[in-house]
C-alpha cells in the first residue's frame, strides 16, 4: 500500500533523501562533509527546508526539519540507535560502518546547527542604517 503524502511531506522526505545521498556520497569518496561540494550542497538543502519553514520549531504539524528532526530521520534509516544501544550493552565501541555513520551524523547536525542558528539571527546583525530591519 502508497501511503498519501501532503506535498509538504513529499518536499520534507525529498530533501531528507537529498541529504542522505550527500552524506552517503562523502562517506564513499571518504570525505568530510565540510568541504565542497558536500558542504555547498548540504547548504542549498538547508536553504530549502528553511524556504519550506521546516527548519523552525514555529509548526508543531508541519514536517521537522531542524537539526534534531533530520537526525532522527537518519538514524532510524541507519539502525544507529539499536547500534549505540548494543555497545553500550557489551561495552564496546561502535566498529565500522555505524561508526562512520556516526561521525557523519555530528558532522551534518554541527553544520545544520550553526547555519540555523545564523539564520535565525540574520536580521540583527544586517540592520539598514536607518535602523530598519
């Protein structure tokens, strides 16, 4: 069965998969995805989601897209909570591929984090001189 989307939705999941495929893409080319052209691409996603207003916490309904909600996202794909779970059952740290997922997860939401943050605070610091916003 196709589960019904808003077109709200559809754009949230297109641009989560877009990230994905960004943060997947520099973990092949074992890249950091500080440095283009992931990071310019990670950016025009950001850009994207805010445009949509799923950056913000203002919509309680609407699609989550701040840094905590495409986290979430991406780690249900990545099975990283069961993995983070599992070693610290066995008191072990994360091997391999979820270790790599891991660290490509604090580098995204670090980035995603700051370029929020900026925005939100974008019109402070960019005041015309007659003091107008």
């Amino acid at each position: 069965m196709h589960e019904q989307l808003t077109a709200g939705e559809q754009l949230a999941r297109d641009i989560v998969d877009r990230v994905e495929t960004v943060i997947l893409t520099a973990e092949e080319a074992q890249q950091p995805l500080e440095v283009d052209p992931y990071r310019d691409q990670l950016f025009e996603l950001f850009v994207m989601a805010e445009a949509a207003g799923f950056v913000f916490d203002d919509d309680e309904d609407g699609p989550d897209l701040s840094c905590d909600g495409v986290g979430h996202e991406l780690a249900g794909r990545w099975d990283l909570a069961d993995a983070v779970r599992e070693s610290m059952g066995q008191q072990t740290r994360l091997q391999g591929e979820k270790l790599s997922k891991m660290r490509l997860m604090w580098s995204f939401m670090r980035m995603w984090m700051e370029w929020t943050y900026a925005w939100k605070r974008w019109d402070e610091f960019h005041a015309t001189e007659n003091g107008d916003r």
